[in-house]
C-alpha cells in the first residue's frame, strides 16, 4: 500500500518550498523537493532535488530558467532527507544566488 505526502513551507514572503514523497512498503519510490520563488505572479525553481530519471539528483536553476543537474548517488530515502535538511538550511543563500543578488 502506497502513501503520499504533500506539503508546501513557507519560508518568506515569495518563497516556499514544496515536499511530496511517496512510500511503497516503507520505502521511498517517488519524491520531489524544490525550492520555488515568486517572481511576476509566477513561482520559479531555484533547486530541485527528484527521482525523475530513476535515480536521486539535484537541479539547479538560474532566473532564466537554464538547469544544471547534478547526480547525489544516494538512495531514495536518503536523497528525500538531504533534500529537506538542504533546503531548510540554505534557502536564503540559493534565493540571493538565483535572484543575481550575491
């Protein structure tokens, strides 16, 4: 039996972060964690860290909307934590990067 959760954290006005996982049998099979913020009316991504292509990576976005991924090697499970911890702790630096203030 899967289990989904989903949340959104606000850290600032015009910045937030989105959760979801999903568990099959207490394991990780699906997960994105990203970090949006508001700009024009519009949330762009600044990092995302996803299992899109099978394996746990991080994406890292400039204003324009170009990424760079870079592979975490770690399982899911751990990729979804280092994701949450990472963004929790850096928000406010990958924010100031992403908006060309630093």
């Amino acid at each position: 039996m899967s289990r989904v959760v989903d949340f959104v954290v606000i850290f600032d006005d015009g910045v937030r972060k989105r959760h979801f996982h999903e568990t099959d049998k207490g394991r990780v099979v699906r997960f994105v964690v990203q970090l949006e913020v508001k700009i024009e009316s519009q949330w762009k991504p600044v990092i995302r860290y996803d299992c899109a292509h099978g394996f746990s990576h991080a994406d890292r976005y400039d204003i324009s909307g170009n990424k760079t991924k870079a592979r975490l090697d770690l399982k899911f499970e751990n990729a979804l934590t280092f994701a949450d911890w990472d963004i929790n702790r850096n928000w406010e630096k990958y924010k100031t990067k992403f908006l060309g203030d630093g």
